[in-house]
C-alpha cells in the first residue's frame, strides 16, 4: 500500500502492466521523453526504453489507428489523448473500426487496446480543455467506457482495462487528478494524502469492469455519478443532511444496472449527476433504464442534474460546472415530489 | 487580374473521344533499379515515372526484368495467367449472380488484376495485407478456398463472417487478408500499426496497406505516410490508380499533384510508380519494396497505374460520366492480354490453351457456385438464429446485450 | 403542387435555394457532374454551373471545413455526405467547429450550413450503409438536427435548414427515398404516388425546425418516431388495431417537447422507436424528458423500440431491424401494464 | 538483417550542448525570386532552401531585398520594430499577471514576432488571417486596441468575447483574425474555404492560415494542403516550424522529411522556405506569396523557420526537455536584435532610442493594463450575468435553453 494521487496510480497501472506484459505499449503526444503534459507516463521511458513508451505526431486518428494494427496482432497498446476534448479526430477509428473488427471478422481479429484521456471541467480550460464526452462512446456497441473517481481505483480499473480483450475507453477526471474536488473552487485545495480512495496496493491488482461501487449507503435517494460528481455528491449530501446513498457507476458500458435498480427500489427517488451537457448525455440513458426497471418503485421523477447545453465557459465555468447547490436542490426537489 | 477557381474536369466524358494524350508512357529500362536503401537516387525521377518490363511487343526487357530474374520464370507467368482467369471466371459468374438477385451486392476489379495477384506472389505467410474491397485477387493468388470466397459472397453457413459484412468485405487471416472495413481509407494507417508491432516483436514478416486514387485523399492516407515517415515500419503503402472513384476522375483527388506517388516525397518517403497491368513489372517492383521492408530498410510507396475497366460495383453504371470506349483507349492495355501474349512469345503458351483453360476456370467456379447455392442465396435464404448478431460483439456478451437477446425473444 | 419521391423534393429543395440565393453552394463527392449516388443533385451543375455545385475529394473532414470556411464569410453551403456512415471523419469539424463557432466569436463569426447524409438501413448495405447516427448529434450544443420522413417535409424542412442562420444535420431516410416503407422487405415497394406526402408544392416554402407533425390522432398510446419509423409504427398502429397516436418528430434538436407532452399527458402512455443502436440513442433523451414533464400522467413505463446494440448486420437486417411486430409488442406491453 | 524501428529524437536534451550542426544556412540570394506563377522553377529547390535578405552583419542584400524594394524603407523597419517591441512588453507584462494569478494563462511568441508582423503588414484590409494562439502579433500589427486584447486575456467586461475563451484564443473580424479555436489544426482547411469564398463571390480578399510544425501532423494540414490544390483559392498556407511542439521536436511531425515545405511539392502546390527571424525577407516573401494570391495565381505554401525561445505556456517548463541555453544556439538568431542591428545601420535608430522605447511600450502596457484591470481580475472578478453563459450558442436562443435557464434561477 501506497497513498498515490491518482496520476501516480494512473502511472503505476501502466508500470505494473509494461512490466509483466511485453505486448504492453504506451503512446501519445509528449508521453515519452517529457512523460506526458499530466506526468502521467513520467519516468516510463526511461525504465523500458523507447520502443515501450513513445512520442506520437499531433495526429489523434494517427495514434489511434496505429494502435488498433498493433492490437490486432496481439500487442496491447495503451495511448493517450492529451485532452478528451481532442478525442475528435479519431472518433472515425474509433467508433467504425477499433469497436467492429472483432464482430465483423467475426473473431479472426480483435482489438485490446486503451485510450486514455482526461476529461472534465474546473481547471479554468475553456471549451477546448474541459469536455465530457463519454456519452458518445457509450452509444457505440463494441466500446467499454470507464471513468474512476479515486486513485486506487483509477489503478484497478486501468490494469483491467488493459487487459481487457475489447476496446476500453478510459476518461480520467482531470479536477481529480491530485485531490478529492467537492465542487468548492475557492475552498483550498486537498491531496489524496487524507483520503482512503489515495491508498492503493503498489504491485498489479483489478477492479471489474462493470461494477458499480455504493460510495455511501443511504435510505432516501439514490445518487447516481462518476468521476468529480461523486465528490460533489458527498458534498450536497453533508450540506441537505439527507440520507443519500451514493453509487458511483465507475464502468458506464457496460452497466451495472443491478446496483441501480436494488438501490432505486429501496429509496424511491433517484438523482442523476453528470458534468456533460445535458441532451442525450449519458443520464439520459440511466433514467430510461431505470423508468423501465423500477417504473412502480418511484416515487418522484428522476432528477437530472448536469453541465448546461452550451460549450463549455471559460470564465464563466463555475456557472455551468455542476455543483453541489444544484445537487441539492435536485435532491430536495426529488424528496418533496 | 480577378481570382478564379479551379474545377478540375477528366479529359473525355461521354460523347467525347477518349483522350489520353496528356499520358506519358516510358519504355522499359528509363528507370534503373535503385539500391535497396534507395540513398542518393532523385526521389522525383521515380515518384513521376513510369516502371515497365514488358514492351509493346510482349518481350521482357530492362533492369527491372534482371532484378526479377526466376521470380519472373515460366511457372510465375502461368500462375498470373491462372490468377486473373479464375477471378474473370469468378467476377462474370458473381456478377450474374447479383444480377440475378441472388446476392444482394457485387464489385468486380476488372483490369486490375496483375497488381494484387503478382504483389501477392512475392509476400511470404505471416504477411498481411490491409485490402481494399477491390483486391480479392489477393485472395485468389494465396489459394484460397473458393468456396469460402464464394459462401461470403452469398452470406450463407459457408460464410466465415456469417453473413455480417457486406459481400466482397472478405476478411481471412490465415491467407494475410486482414478484415475490411467498407470506410474508405481508415485501413491504411492500420497496416502501419500492424507493420510497426512486426518490428517490435520482431517477427520478420511485414504489412501491406492498400487503398484507391480517390480514397488518398481521405485523412488516414496522410496519417499512414506521415506515421510511416516518423517509424519507419516494415510495410508497402500500395496506391491503386485505376483513374476513376466512382464517377469521379482521379484528377479531383490528386489536384495539381503530378502523381499519387510523388505524395510520398514531402514524407522522406521512397516512392515508386509502376505499370500496373504489365505483370512481370509488379513481380518485380513488388519484390523490390517487400525486400526492402523485410531488411529494414522501411516503408514503400508503390503508386500501381492501372484502369477501372468495369463499372464501381452493381449499383453503378459508368455510362453516365465517361466515354463507353476509354477502356479500350487505355494506354496500358488489359493485363491478361499482355501476359498473354508474353506468354505465348516464351512458348509456354497459347491461343487454344487460352481457350481452354478459360473455360476449365468457368467451370470450376460454377461447380463450387452450385455447392454454394445449395446453403443459400438472397432468393431463397437459409435460416440463421436472430440472437445469433448479439454474439461476437464483445469477447464475452455483456449484461445488456443478454437482455436484449430476451426481449428479442430467443 | 407535384408528386415527388423524397429524391426529387430534396433536389427541388436545392433547385429553388441555388435559384434565389447566389449564396448557395451545394458540394460533395460524385455530387456535380454524376448528381449524386442516390442523383440528389442530378441536372444541378448543369443548370448552374460548375461553380455552385461540384465534386469534392473523398474528405469529409475537408469538406466541412472548406463549407465552415466559405460559411463563416456569410455563404451558405450545403454539403454532402454520400452516406451517414462516413460522417465521423468529418466529426471534429462538426462538433468542435461549426458547432461553436458563433458562440466562441461571440457572434462575429457564423456558420449557417447544411450537413446533409443519407441514413438508416433496410437496403442491406451493411454496418457501413446503414447507420443513424442522429443520437451523438443531438449531445453537441450549437447544431440542430433534423430528419424528415416525406417528400414534402424534406423539402420544407431542408429549404428551412438552408435559410437557418446555425449549422444544420440533415438526416435523409434513404429506405424512404423512393416511396414509404412499413416494415416488410418481402411486400413489393410502393411509390410516393400514391401518398399525400408526396404531393409537393414547386416553389419554395419552408417547414420550421423544432415543430414536430401528429401524424395520426389518437387516445390510447402515444407514439414518438421519425423517419422510416414512422411508417413502421401506423403499420403496427393498424396490426393492433390500438388507437395510438402517431408523432414524427421532424426535428430532434430543438425539440417540441410541447407537442410531446400534450399527447403523453392525454395518453398516459408511449412508446418510443428509432432505428439507431440503443444505448445512448436518442430514445433515451425523449424517456428522460418525458419522465421529467410527465410523470404523473404516466400508467406505464416508456417502452423503447430500437435497434439492438450490435453493428447494423449485413444477412440479418431484418432480425435488427425494428419492425412493426416489436413495435405491435411494445404497444401492447405499455397499454397492458 | 532485421525490421527495427525507427524512434525519431533531438540534436541535444537537458545537460547536452545545443547543436544545430545539421542546420544549413544559406547566404541571402541563394534562391532568385521567381516569376508569380512559378512555372518552370525547381519547386525542390524554393522547398528545401531558406529564402533570406539580412545578412550576418544586418545589410539588406540579394534579389529578395531588390523585389521588397519601397515596402522595405525606413517607415516599414521601424514600423516592424514598433510591432516586435509592443509585443514583448506585452508578452512580459502579461506573463507577469498570470504568475500573479490576475488571469488564468499566457502564452508567449517570443522570437517568432518578425513573421506575424512583416506577414500582416503586406496583408490589405478585408483580408482574413485563421491565426494560432501563437500570433497575437498579427493584431498589434493591425493596429487592434490594446485595450480589447488585454480585455480578453483578462475575461472581464472589456473582453470582446465575453469571456467564452481562453485568454490568447482571440477573435477580431474587423481586424481580420480569425476566431481561434484551440483545436490544432481544424482552422488550416477553414481558411481555404474562406479563400474559396473569395474567389466565389469575387471579392478580391485573400485568406491566410496558420499552423505550427507539430500540427502539420494534424490530418486538417493534409486537408487543406489538398484543398488548396484541388480548387486553387486565394490562400496562402502558413507553417511556422518553431522547432518545438510542447516537449516534442518537430522531428516527430516531420519525420523523414527534408522540410515541411516540401510536403507542398506531392500535392503541385508552390512551396518557399523563410528565415523567419529575417524581417525583410518576410517581408518580400509575404508581399509574393499574397501578390500571387491576390493576382489569382493561387495557393502558396510558406514554411517560416524561427526558434520557440519562450516555453509553449505558463504550464510549461522547457528545461525538462530541452537544453537551457538552446535559444542563444539558433542559428537564425534573434528577430528583434536582427532588425534593430539593420534599423542602426541605416542610420533610423540607435541604441538609446532602442531602450528608451522599450521603455515607453512597457508603459503604455502599464498603463492600459491599469485600465483593464479595473474591470476586474482572476483574483477579483467582474460579476457576470450566469444567464449570460445560454446567449449566442445559436442565433435565437430555443426552448430547450429557455427552459435550462429558467432551471439554473435566473
Ligand atoms: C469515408 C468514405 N467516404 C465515402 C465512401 C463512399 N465510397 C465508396 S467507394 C468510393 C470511391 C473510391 O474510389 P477509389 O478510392 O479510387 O477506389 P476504387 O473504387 O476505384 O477501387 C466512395 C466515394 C466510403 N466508402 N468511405
Ligand atoms: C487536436 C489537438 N491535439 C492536441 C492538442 C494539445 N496541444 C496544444 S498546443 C500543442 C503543441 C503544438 O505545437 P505546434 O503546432 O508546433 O505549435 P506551437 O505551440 O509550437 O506554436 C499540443 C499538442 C491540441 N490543442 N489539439
Ligand atoms: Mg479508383
Ligand atoms: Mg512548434
């Protein structure tokens, strides 16, 4: 055990993995000699040497379509976007092809790779360094799509994600990177140091893919978030005193629809959290699960609580990034109904 | 003097004389064959010229027919004959076949045949090539089974994509033919990637991307030299110039390029231009550039000059955009008519043999086309399980899909 | 008035448009001198000129960032995508760029464009010919999203689009192109000679965007579709015999909810169908809406009709496709409970 | 001999002696300058050599300087100091207020201000630059407020943009700037299509894009490149090769490539590379390029070399990956100290005048940023209407944002 930030265990993931696996490689814009504009493959290639870990062109599709010739010979690349908000260019690799191969060579070939890629608001980065757009990806059959909320689990769900035999989308809340951020931008900043989610085994261990974990349990609604928005959860519940238990979803393809539902069918009342705008953003997807599943167990409407529907204000960002006031009064909302 | 635009138009449309006039063809032997590290040559003499080995009178000639030597011997130059047959035999029959709603679609690669059959005699196994829909040819030339080419065409149980892709989207890994896509381009960058893992793991065996004079203008045409330039991987960057995408004429996506080869130069990248109907000239330059990549000396662009002489696929008809006859107007012959002729120069050949063994070809694919019917057509389908689409998605199939197999009801 | 496939309303659409406006540029690949895969644009170069109408490069990416560029100066072009499925490599210019152009300049700059794409499957053409791909459009703030499902709304809806001043994805239901389709490939196809829908007026007229179309009155169950759906849903409306009523959505974003809302609170009941996978589809965005505005006029969950989360499969179109005896089931299943 | 990849680095790192051994420097008048449609010249030659007019001891010499003729007098040198001195009383101003956390980043241009500035000065107005974040200067060159660019830096009231972007993502039609957009690459092809538009409605404007060495990897330079070639717009196509890319050394965006210039030659399109700390020879090479435009002779390609002397950002720290003393190496020297050696040798300036001027443009900084700062900092900030952030996302706001607001409580 180690207290990491969740970069080191983002790090530590990668080093445990090119470690023990030859057929682990690590690519992206200024990973390697720099170690990453996050520091997050930091040292890497100085430990296993060029080959293993290398700077790629300012070409996204570029990266991502090497990577997918590379896992589909069996190598297991693991690349970074330098910012999810530039994921862009390789949505055509990633959506038509790096999700298809195995399907449509019917298993002749397949695609274990992972593209990582910092995501979220708070930083002050205007609309090209603070998007979320895992809903996206979660509309592709063939991607997985995870995104942590902690160090320890950051390291579990990326050593499973790089072994996993499909194609993982892995967004890593940026805000979050060196502390638990509970939506207060002018509160001063914590580390990882006094949180138990910072200590993290230091050789290879997993975390499933598609396991939700009950952050706090709770009897009169249920909180449904990931990344950032679990803090700011945590936050709006101190704040009303309600008696919310909290599930961060961690995998949201696939889903772990169980915890939701045994959650939702014993509060009744359900919010959804999600940093992203809001049309067809993944809460979307979460309430039309759960009107399905627990139709005649709720008790009020779903309450979605997310980014506005406009990009992503620079200095504005504090009136769209949202926070644990509007958690609140979704709760609030979501009880009185 | 006001700015104008420039809107590139082909030299004949329908009506018009074909016109190739604008075409240079060089005799065999104006381009030496380079030392394999291909250091101190001009880049530009060979990214906009032209390598040949047959003359206009069938003879083999020039430094490119030396370097060939036995790779280009009787027994090569019947298996091009015998490739290029059986896929005439194979085009005619499927396009009937379509034509007579028995599979839903169809694309035939008449006049290209020599590029993918000869490039394909020169790779060893454990190469892979990252095809266009337009090179089974390359399939024919690894002897695969016909009835597994055939049973993918008519999406039937013979069919070892069961009925997922679109005909003529083969995939066949066994045989170096790695899965197509149908996006055009996005393969091209991928065979970078799979050349690059050959060189991490040194396995000694090497990739070869294929792709369209239009589709270069795609975004992965630049993101596959550009990340051959910067590794340098063991992989051949094929360019298939058959002049036409769909009905638009190669001039839209080359601009005021002289050549697609010359694209290379910008990336440091060695690149040839080659006669892509002239057989024994693709023997050789195929086994030029595969020698390159498999003694490290890196990638190679091969721009193949050749002619789309049959129309895109069965939903097109070129009638509409170019003249009727500019095939036969096309300065570099038909493929099998020039090994053809050689052959019977060489004496192992002839005008009745010929005769023969297209009928031999015909019958063969009918003979397998009827094994096939019999699991299936488009007519008179066979059964196959709906929640068989919810497998193979994923290694293992996820919660979600699971519950929808349910609610599919099986 | 004249009777019209979809075909030539959309070309009559862009006739009229080039004719009144010197602005109008139309573009794409095998657009100009051919008229298009599906002869959208057949005759147009010819009576304009090369300069208004002409053959792109096989780049979508180029494309729309060419049209964004001549946009931006205050032209109005309307490009070309031969189908939906190779929209993506255009993604980035799409959703980074024109999406917010007008917004990041803060109005100094505009991009009043027109995206058109043929969508949707039923012509077994495979996971590469038959994608509908409308839901990750509606994520994007700054882009409106459209699909018609007659001649005449094509017409109306796409002239509409041309004279929007903000970027518009226009979806085509190519399955409908030639005349409405009700769900069974063995039935022999009918023309739009015989539907109401097909009588179109010559000039130039517009159907607003954000207003959808009641299709069919009707009390039992409401019925929220687009496209080819539609057809697909009265067939089902007609097998059950259930009086469901009938919404074609037309414009996705913005939405009508109002329209929505008002049949949902009198039905009590909905069902929702698309074509599109359905994870994250654009159902999701509707049931979440509807759960918010209509809760308790609800007697049953929100049945969601859509394609599976499989790659649009070549042989197996059918057993994909939803036709109207899912449909039919899931009528009955929101009217049972 | 086996398949081993190739893994592209740098002349020198940390700890390392800067070494541009490899760096030819030609003498000014290598390269004649040739006719404006560039017929019949060796595009190799104007791709691969370095168009220059300033010699080392700051005379103005060679056909360069002869074809700038009046556009290089008195009035434009000093012209070109003004805009290069603003600039870097600016860049240490502002540089200043970041690490005092007034505004939330910077980003400076130090030692590639020569190309902006001599390249927007032979711009006429109406004429449209698509700029990157790294040519601020082409707005102190048109003459933009001070006042309005400090007000976007400090997202407060004064900012023309509302605060919507990033500090140093400007956008100024009036003043021909192009809304940034911070996605590297995307606005390259974008500029084509304005020149398209040009040309379309006849308006005789001209467009001009921008891109650093490391985005020329980006797939939109190759869409543009393309673009450009295929319809011939008035555009001219800016590549300032500043040698770095964040951490990474434009070896990774080049790979085997000579010079980036040179990826102009594959695609016909006329292609020059510039000493871009070379004031004069911007000068003359931006009056050409554009005269070529304007004159409809169409696109041009113009790869600036110059040095990043400054680090990428204010989150950046070069030391890690390059060596310290690397900028005083470049071979192309300072841009500023070049000039102001060539202003004194004509007898315009002198080195008093030279610190006394720096000294006004640090107050007139000053002094505007009083102003700004008035209306608020990071660390004091203006209020601004939350409801504000649901304006011009399009041009009516729809209900779906109607109702998102009426939600938010405002
Ligand atoms: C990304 C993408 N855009 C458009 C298409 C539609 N399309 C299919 S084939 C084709 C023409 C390709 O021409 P070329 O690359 O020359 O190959 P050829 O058909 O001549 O072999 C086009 C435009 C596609 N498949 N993918
Ligand atoms: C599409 C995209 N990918 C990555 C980035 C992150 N990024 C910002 S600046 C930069 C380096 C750009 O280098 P260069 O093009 O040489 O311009 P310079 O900073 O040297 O002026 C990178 C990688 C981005 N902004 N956009
Ligand atoms: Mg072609
Ligand atoms: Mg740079």
């Amino acid at each position: 055990m180690t207290n990491m930030t969740m970069i080191e265990a983002i790090r530590s993931a990668m080093d445990v993995m090119l470690d023990s696996d030859p057929g682990v490689v690590v690519m992206g814009q200024d990973v390697g000699y720099f170690g990453g504009v996050f520091r997050c493959t930091s040292g890497l290639q100085e430990k296993y040497g060029t080959p293993r870990v290398f700077d790629t062109p300012i070409n996204e599709s570029a990266i991502v379509g090497m990577a997918i010739g590379m896992a589909a010979q069996g190598m297991k690349p693991c690349v970074e976007m330098q910012f999810a908000d530039y994921v862009f260019p390789a949505f055509d690799q990633i959506t038509q092809e790096a999700a298809r191969i195995r399907h449509r060579s019917n298993g002749q070939f397949s695609c274990p790779m992972v593209i990582r890629m910092p995501t979220g608001g708070g930083i002050y980065g205007g609309q090209t360094h603070s998007q979320s757009p895992e809903a996206l990806f979660t509309h592709v059959a063939g991607l997985k799509v995870v995104q942590p909320s902690t160090p320890r689990d950051a390291k579990g769900l990326l050593i499973a994600a790089m072994n996993d035999p499909d194609p993982v989308i892995f967004l890593e809340p940026k805000r979050i990177y060196n502390g638990p951020f509970y939506g207060d931008h002018s509160a001063e900043s914590i580390g990882w140091g006094s949180h138990p989610g910072g200590d993290v085994e230091d050789d290879l261990f997993t975390i499933p893919l598609g396991k939700a974990d009950i952050r706090r349990a709770g009897n009169e609604v249920t909180i449904l978030c990931y990344g950032t928005m679990v803090y700011v959860a945590e936050r709006a519940t101190e704040k009303t005193g309600i008696d919310a238990e909290i599930i961060d979803l961690r995998s949201l393809l696939p889903l772990d629809l169980d915890t939701i539902t045994a959650s939702i069918k014993k509060t009744g009342r359900c919010v959804v959290v999600h940093e992203a705008t809001r049309t067809s953003g993944f809460g979307a997807e979460l309430i039309a699960e759960i009107q399905e599943a627990c139709f005649y167990h709720l008790e009020a409407p779903v309450q979605r609580v997310t980014g506005w529907d406009v990009p992503y204000p620079h200095a504005q960002e504090w009136d769209y990034f949202p926070g644990p006031d509007r958690v609140s009064r979704a709760m609030r909302r979501a009880l009185e109904a | 003097m006001s700015t104008k635009l420039q809107f590139r138009s082909p030299s004949a449309r329908p009506g018009d004389v074909p016109d190739f006039s604008q075409f240079h063809v060089s005799a065999p032997g104006e381009l030496p064959v380079p030392d394999l590290r291909f250091d101190a040559v001009n880049p530009w003499k060979y990214a906009t010229g032209l390598i040949r080995v047959l003359d206009s009178e069938g003879n083999a000639t020039g430094p490119w027919a030396d370097y060939l030597g036995d790779d280009g011997d009787d027994n090569a130059i019947l298996l091009g004959l015998k490739d290029i047959m059986k896929m005439r035999a194979i085009d005619a029959r499927m396009q009937n076949a379509q034509r007579q709603g028995k599979i839903t679609f169809y694309l035939q690669c008449t006049g290209e045949e020599a590029i993918g059959s000869g490039f394909q005699r020169m790779l060893s196994s454990g190469d892979m090539n990252f095809p266009t829909y337009r090179q089974p040819i390359l399939l024919i030339a690894a002897d695969y089974p016909l009835q597994s080419l055939l049973g993918q065409l008519y999406s039937n149980q013979l069919d070892p994509l069961q009925g997922r892709q679109l005909p003529t989207m083969h995939s066949a890994r066994d045989y170096g033919f790695f899965t197509i896509s149908g996006n055009l381009g996005t393969q091209y960058v991928q065979s970078v990637g799979w050349a690059m893992a050959n060189a991490l793991t040194n396995n000694s065996k090497i990739a070869a991307g294929w792709i369209g004079d239009g589709a270069t203008a795609s975004n992965d045409f630049h993101s596959a030299l550009l990340s051959a330039s910067v590794y340098k991987p063991p992989v051949v960057l094929n360019i298939v110039n058959n002049q036409w995408a769909i009905s638009t004429y190669s001039g839209i996506a080359s601009g005021n390029g002289v050549t697609f080869a010359a694209r290379g130069i910008g990336y440091g990248l060695p690149a040839i231009r080659v006669d892509g109907n002239d057989y024994l000239a693709v023997l050789a330059a195929s086994k030029w550039a595969i020698a390159r990549a498999r003694k490290g000396y890196g990638p190679t662009i091969i721009e193949w000059l050749t002619y789309r002489a049959a129309a895109h696929s069965t939903s097109d008809d070129p009638s509409a955009y170019r003249p009727k006859n500019e095939a036969d107007a096309w300065p570099l012959g038909d493929p099998l008519d020039r090994l053809k002729t050689h052959a019977i120069k060489q004496g192992i050949w002839s005008k009745e043999r010929h005769t023969q063994a297209e009928a031999e070809f015909i019958a063969e694919v009918k003979e397998v086309q009827k094994e096939v019917e019999a699991h299936g057509t488009l007519i008179d389908p066979a059964s196959m399980s709906p929640a068989g689409i919810f497998r193979g998605v994923y290694e293992k199939i996820p919660p979600h899909l699971n519950r929808q197999r349910q609610e599919m009801g099986y």
